[in-house]
C-alpha cells in the first residue's frame, strides 16, 4: 500500500528552527553570512531594495533575538520578524533590478521553506516510530522520502 502526501508549508515556529531552515537553505545556495559591520558597508551603497512577507509564517517573540543577514554576488538578503510576528525576507542589491531581486528572494525563501517543512517532517515521523526507507531529490528539488511504520 502506497500513499502520496502533499505537504502545504506554513512556517511556525520558533527563531532556533527558522535559523536552522536559512542557513541551511542559504548555504546551498551560496549565500555567505554577513557580519554586523559590513551590515553597514553594504547599506550604504544599496540601491535597489524590495520586501518579501511570508503569508503562512509566524515566529514565537520569546524566541526571537536577531536577524539574519546574507550576502552573495553584491544581493543582501536579510530575514527578520515584522511587528505582525510573521517571517519577512528584505532583498537589497546596488547592480540588480527590483525584479530580478525579488525572483532571488522568492527562490530563496522556497528553499527556505523546503528546509524547515523537511525538518519538521522527519522530526514529525520519528516521533510516530516511523522509519525513512528510502529519500531522493530531483533534478527539480522535488524531495521525495518513503517510510515504513515500525
């Protein structure tokens, strides 16, 4: 018996998990973090900026201490809270259009998103006993994992 699960991602959670999600996400993008004093540096110089809300998102305050701030090929990416508590993404860039921004941001927040409802899953089934038997990635990121009840 077989069954296929669609999962619909909303993002809730705490800032730990959200960190955990970015850094892997940007990490396979080839984000770099970047330091508080080149926050600066890069601000200064930006030209192009647009702004990303996450729709199904919400970070718990008590869990919430900072931002996080990457950095690749001169396009900043910074996630933070909104005063609504939701995930916001900020993409600035001197060289890039504001389209071309929000097509990097958008990109980067499925990743995002990928990552933390992949860990939330597999978390979610070895809770339930159950076994990952097989895992693979497509070519189009598409993750698929197969499991077994124990």
């Amino acid at each position: 018996m077989s069954a296929v699960v669609v999962v619909t991602p909303l993002i809730i959670g705490g800032w730990p998990v959200i960190t955990a999600a970015v850094t892997a996400a940007v990490a396979s993008m080839g984000f770099t973090t970047v330091h508080a004093a080149d926050t600066v540096r890069v601000k200064a110089q930006t030209k192009n900026k647009t702004e990303i809300d996450v729709e199904d998102s919400d970070i718990f305050e008590e869990d919430f201490t900072s931002e996080i701030v990457v950095e690749r090929d001169g396009v900043k990416a910074t996630f933070s809270r909104d005063e609504r508590g939701a995930l916001k993404l900020c993409m600035e860039g001197e060289h890039v259009s504001k389209a071309e921004l929000k097509k990097i941001g958008e990109e980067l927040l499925g990743r995002v998103t990928q990552q933390f409802v992949y860990h939330k899953l597999v978390n979610a089934l070895g809770e339930k006993h159950m076994n990952i038997v097989e895992e693979e990635v497509a070519e189009d990121r598409t993750i698929r994992i197969r499991v077994r009840g124990s």
